[in-house]
C-alpha cells in the first residue's frame, strides 16, 4: 500500500482522479475517499468523554478524505500493487485538485471559530478543575505573578516507523493484523472501524520496536489496508518513509498558558490559576482529549496549593493530529508552573530551592485529596514526603557545589548556569490488566500478558515477577503478548503502567498456578491441600518422610484423561487478573548545569542529575534506563525538537535535517538518583512508575539554567529553546551588560 496524502493544509477537495493510476502496471487497487464514506471515521476508544461531550465522534478522522482536508499529510487515496515501487509509482499519478482556505494554526486564535474546521466549532471539549475559593485568594493575595508560556509542537520519533500487514484468513472473512500496537484494544477499534465481529480480528505477536505513545492506537492507514486485505483477499503491507512519518505520525506537547500564582511576602503559594489552550491538530485520535484531561488536574504537581483553577480548551487546527506522547500534559504543566516559580522567587528575591522547599508537600500533608478528579478518579497523593526527597536528591546531586562552580565561571566571563524543576506523575493509569502462567512439563513456563512491549523491557520484568512467585529461575519463564487468539482480553502499555497492572496480573496467575498446583498435588500424593506446602518450585508434604513433586511433573502427571476425569483442566495454567483501583504518583527533582556558546547559540549540558521516589524499584537495570531514556528525550524536548509550520501550515520540519534530534554527544553522563522510601499502598509491589520521570521536568531545568546563564532578569517563556533563540538572547544580555557597565562608568565619571 501507499498512501497519497494532502499537499495543502485546509482545502475543499475538487476532484481525485484516478484513471491513471489505475493503469498503471501491477495495480490492484486504488481506494478513494468515496469508495470508503460508508466507514465513517476512526472511532475514539471510549473511555466516557463520549459521556461528556456528546459531539466527540464528530472531531474524529476519515479514514480517507473524501470532502476537505485539513492538514497536510492526510490521506485521501491508497493505492494498492504487487511490489512498493510500482504502488509509489502509481500513487504519484493520482491527481488532485483543491480549493484553498486560509488554514488556522495557532490555538489560541482557532478557539476563537473565526475559521471553522468542524460544525460544532473548533474546540471539541474544555475541560475545567476547581478547588478553594480562587477569586478571594487572588484579590486578597499580596503579590500576584503572571506569565504566558508557551511548549513547542514534538513527537516521539521512534527508529522503527509505523507499518502494518494484514492478511485475509483464508476460506473465512476474518483478517489477521500485525504490527499494530496494544493488541486488545487496537483490535476492538480495528473491529469497529471494518464493521467486522470483533472475533473476526485476530492480532499477531510483533517486535514493533519504539513507540512512546505516539504509535499507540489505530490509524487511518491500518483501516485502509483491512478493507483492501478483505477486498483483495490477498495480505497488504504498508511501511510508511520517514517523510510520511514526520508529517502523519500522532505529534503530541503545544500548549498555550497563561499561568498566574497568588503569594503570600514569604513565598507561600496561596493560589494557582491556569488557562491552557492545547492544539490537537485536525482530528482527535487514540482516547483524546485525555490528554487535556491530564493536563487540567496536573498543573499544580507535588505542591500545596489551597486554591487551584485550570481551565484546559482542547482546540483542533490545521496541523497534524496529537496524541500522547511520553509524560503527556506533565512536560508541558510543569514547564509552566516551575517557570511561574521562578519568577516568583526572581520578584521577591527568594532562592529559587527555598520556594520550592517551603511550598512543596511533606508527610504530615497527606493524604492531599484536594477534590478534584483526573481521568475520572479522584486525585488522592498518600504516599511520600516531597520536601524530605527533595532535601536528599539536592544533598546528592551537591547542587550548591554546582551552583557556586556557576557562579565562579560566570565571573570569568563564560555564560554558565544551573537551574531546577520539580515534577510529580501520574501513573498505572487503565483499570485492568490480564495474564496467563502457563507451567510446561518440560520445565519451562509461559507467560501471556496482556501488556504490549514497546521497548521498555516488560518482559523482563514479567518474567522477573513470576520467577520471584514460582521459584523458577527468570531464564526459564517465556513472556508473549500481542496475539488475541492466545489471550482474548487485554489492555496495553501506556501511562507507566506495565510493571504494576501487567506485573500484578501475571503474579495473581502465578499464585494461581500454586493454588492448582496444591490442589492436583494432593490427589496425586494422597493427602489433604492442608498437609502441603510449597517451597522453591515444589509442592511437599509437611509431614515426614516428605515427598514432594515439582510443577513439571504436576503438569506431566495431569494430563488430559487423568485431569478429565477429576472433572477439571490439564495441565497447570491458569488466568490473572489485576485491577487497579487507584492511579500511583511518583515525584523528583531534576537539576541541570549548562553553558551557553554567545558565539552561536549552542548549549552545552555540563551536568545533568535526576531523581524519583520510586516506592520499590522490581529492577535496578531497566529503572536505570527507563530514567535516562526519558531524560535524553526530555534535552530534545527542551533545547531540539519541534514541528514548526509556515503561515500558509506546510510543514517546516519534514526530516531531521530540520527536526532536531539530541545525538550522542549532546546527553553528558546522567545521574539518577532514586529513593524507595514510600511505597505505594495502591499495589501489592508498592512500586510506582518510572518510565517518564526523567522527562517532566527537563524543559523547566533548562530553562531556569539559561535564565541563570545568561542573567540580566531574563527568562525564557518557551521550549524548546532553539540554538536561534539563545544566540539572540545571548546577544540581547550582552547588548544589556554593555549598557550597564556605560551607565557605571558615566556615573563613577
């Protein structure tokens, strides 16, 4: 398959011709948007915002335009053929005529409907979350601090792009998918969008390498390869270029704010107020607007705010759709909020640790429940002390060394400095999760889950987990997902939740396969469930002579016709399910010190320390790299990477030639730093998770850390913070000494 996508950014489409194409050598097929209108849109996964914004589906994408366009990218005809070459040949023949409209961009001017995009206007849903008496406190507060702050347009751009094949089951009308991420889910939207039965719809396990959220879920291109899969009756692939990817791959960040803090003269926060305008793109995907949901109830992170206001607009534009996106709402909320910190300790002439110190929440604060919800479950904090982790990170990374070392080399000359951020997630967000343990005769055990593996490491750590219950060494446990007919329900990796609801899973079935493994045991041993015990993989009688049988020969011994007729299953496998009642939340801090080149703009990151309570940590190694895979993003998310548009809304960064990503050099040694201090009483584990913390607060660090550079009352209200902005900066703060030392001397004269 290839896809023929929009040059334009709004347009009525005029015409779509495809005679050419058609006669093109080795076509098959050639899709249009009309010859898919009865599809309708890719459905939302409905997780109850359909609930509350009843016009929801009205925001979501066609699977191939058929009427207008609404950024460029989109797809608007498939062209299906024998190899890629001769597709790709045939697609360039499609012919398509356009109407053009002046396109929106920026989401503040698009909520205001001037240009409408949809019937019901263009912003889907606004999302607001309130507590305290906000007024009285701004009114009566001593000092109040503003700033609009704006977070750039990102994407996770992962090494291995999107693609799928699906393939017809032959005799049947059922199709066979791979390469789609999150399995259970995917397949029921997959089911939805082909108006097929859901049983029709069979995932296959695929190592489909990074995703990060933004290959999460299902996209038009995976729809239009089903239906000509089911057409065709022959299997189609679709492999998408970097190109496609840049411009259609989910982008994800940009948010407008205009942030405000009440303050008492000591630097008490009184009170927060927020109003965020979040730019989705054209269409809503995946489960949004979730992610306006999150960023509403985040903004004030590990803090204690007496009273608390966020309003959130989740606005379509003529830009590429949103989804999540590692952390999504966490970067952008505590970019604003630590920022607005800043400030505040800037205006009243507090160091910029003390305010943070005296505002953030301890043990004797908890549980904070302020009474708001996020994503439809109340915001409860009960684990941890903030301030006391804050105090231990700070001593660790030996900021106020780094902090001196700054000022020391500033005085030289050189334009160096430090700054911080203290962030707070959200995580094991998604009720449920699935497994099954599955003991072999042959010793070996297999475990389905019904997580999906995106490179975080999860079968490790499943394997780690139902190891630990069996007494098996991890080596021996085989870990599967992605495949529906092995396991028929499930959910999927997001929101830092593998390793509690997944993990939790698989530990209820392992201890489920000892349960059955006592049960079995004692028929075939010849005594009471009462009189065995189990210890390191075996099942022993408590009393002497013991005699014992390990869980292979259980599953040996209870085969098909000796378990049958017992009236129960063979073997030992049994099903796990874990429910997550309540989300966890982990917190840190993350320090930076950098150097700003004047010259050229060019920021050089001299230290980078980042810190987590973690509750437990279930593996040092992948909590490692989890933590500093999320920090080298969180660099490209503050100083690189962004989707800039021009006025006309063509896209400006279309390879990474403009995309900028951090290379090697650019991520110096991190050090992580992590407490187990408070467990989580909110799983069995007690661990909180860890994939996003060395992200959140990146942008804020460095931020404050080019502020501090380069000095002179500056303060940078947007990330990320190009090598251009800097060199102007830099040049501006130059400009600004000069002009001090002029006005010294003159005077001294």
């Amino acid at each position: 398959m290839r896809v023929v996508r929009s040059t334009v950014a709004h347009a009525t489409i005029e015409s779509v011709d495809i005679r050419d194409a058609e006669r093109m050598p080795g076509v098959a097929l050639v899709l249009t948007g009309e010859d898919l209108a009865s599809f309708g849109n890719v459905p939302l996964r409905n997780v109850g915002y359909q609930r509350m914004f009843p016009d929801l589906d009205e925001y979501c994408q066609p699977v191939l335009a058929a009427d207008k366009v609404l950024y460029v990218g989109q797809p608007l005809a498939a062209v299906f053929a024998d190899n890629p070459y001769r597709a790709e040949d045939a697609a360039e023949k499609v012919l398509v005529e356009y109407v053009e409209h002046p396109p929106v961009l920026d989401p503040v001017e698009a909520a205001q409907d001037t240009i409408l995009l949809h019937p019901s206007g263009n912003v889907p849903a606004t999302f607001v979350k309130e507590y305290g008496d906000v007024d009285r406190v701004f009114d009566e507060a001593p000092h109040v601090f503003r700033s609009e702050l704006r977070i750039g347009r990102q994407s996770g751009v992962p090494m291995e792009m999107r693609g799928c094949l699906v393939r017809p089951v032959p005799g049947r009308d059922e199709l066979e998918f791979w390469g789609v991420v999150h399995a259970h889910n995917s397949r029921r939207i997959l089911a939805a969008a082909l108006r097929m039965p859901l049983n029709s719809i069979h995932m296959r396990h695929t190592d489909f390498g990074g995703s990060f959220g933004v290959r999460g879920g299902v996209f038009p291109e995976y729809v239009a390869a089903g239906i000509a899969a089911r057409r065709l009756r022959r299997p189609v692939k679709w492999l998408e270029d970097r190109l496609e990817h840049m411009v259609s791959i989910s982008h994800a960040r940009e948010q407008v704010h205009r942030i405000e803090g009440a303050f008492d003269s000591d630097g008490r926060l009184l009170g927060l107020r927020d109003e965020i305008w979040h730019n989705h793109g054209a269409f809503l995907r995946q489960t949004e607007p979730l992610i306006s949901d999150i960023t509403a109830g985040m903004v004030g992170g590990p803090y204690r705010v007496p009273a608390y206001s966020a309003t959130v607009h989740a606005v379509t534009t003529n830009k590429t759709p949103l989804s999540a996106y590692r952390a999504p709402g966490r970067f952008e909320v505590t970019f604003a909020r630590e920022r607005l910190l800043d400030l505040a300790a800037q205006e009243l002439g507090i160091d910029p640790v003390d305010i943070r110190i005296m505002n953030v929440l301890t043990k004797s604060d908890l549980p904070w429940e302020p009474g708001m919800d996020i994503v439809f479950e109340g915001f409860r904090f009960d684990s941890g002390d903030v301030r006391d982790h804050m105090e231990k990170a700070l001593a660790a990374a030996d900021f106020d060394a780094w902090r001196s070392e700054a000022a020391e080399l500033r005085a030289t000359g050189r334009l160096v400095g430090t700054g911080l951020g203290v962030l707070m997630d959200k995580a094991g967000l998604g009720l449920y999760e699935t497994a099954v343990v599955d003991v072999d005769p042959s010793g070996r055990v297999r475990v389905l889950t019904g997580a999906s593996s995106v490179g975080q490491g999860i079968e490790t750590v499943i394997a780690q987990v139902v190891a630990d219950e069996l007494g098996n060494d991890p080596e021996e446990i085989d870990v599967f997902h992605g495949d529906t007919d092995q396991l028929s329900d499930g959910v999927g990796s997001w929101s830092s939740r593998s390793t509690v609801l997944a993990g939790g899973a698989a530990r209820n079935a392992a201890r489920g396969v000892i349960q059955k493994a006592l049960r079995v045991g004692a028929r075939l041993l010849g005594v009471t469930v009462d009189g065995l015990r189990f210890d390191a993989g075996r099942v022993c009688t408590v009393q002497e002579p013991v005699r014992s049988l390990g869980l292979p020969e259980i599953a040996r011994l209870w085969d098909g016709s000796t378990a049958r007729l017992a009236g129960e299953e063979p073997g030992l496998s049994v099903s796990g399910l874990y429910r997550n009642e309540h989300m966890n939340y982990p917190y840190g801090i993350t320090c930076i010190q950098l150097e700003v080149d004047a010259t050229t703009g060019a920021v050089e990151i001299r230290r980078l320390f980042t810190s987590a309570e973690a509750g437990r940590v279930m593996n040092p190694m992948t909590t490692r790299g989890q933590v500093i895979g999320a920090a080298a993003q969180g660099v490209g998310g503050a100083l690189f990477e962004e989707f800039r548009y021009d006025a006309a809304g063509q896209p400006l960064a279309t390879s990474f030639m403009d995309y900028l990503l951090p290379d090697a050099q650019s991520i110096p040694e991190v050090e992580v730093f992590v407490t187990e201090d408070a467990p989580t009483p909110d799983n069995p584990f007690g661990a909180k998770g860890m994939g996003e913390v060395g992200l959140i607060a990146m942008g804020a660090a460095v931020a404050g850390a080019i502020d501090n550079a380069l000095g002179n009352g500056f303060q940078a209200t947007r990330v990320p913070v190009h090598p251009e902005d800097i060199y102007e900066l830099a040049a501006t703060a130059r400009a600004k000494a000069a002009a001090g030392q002029a006005r010294s001397e003159s005077d001294s004269f």
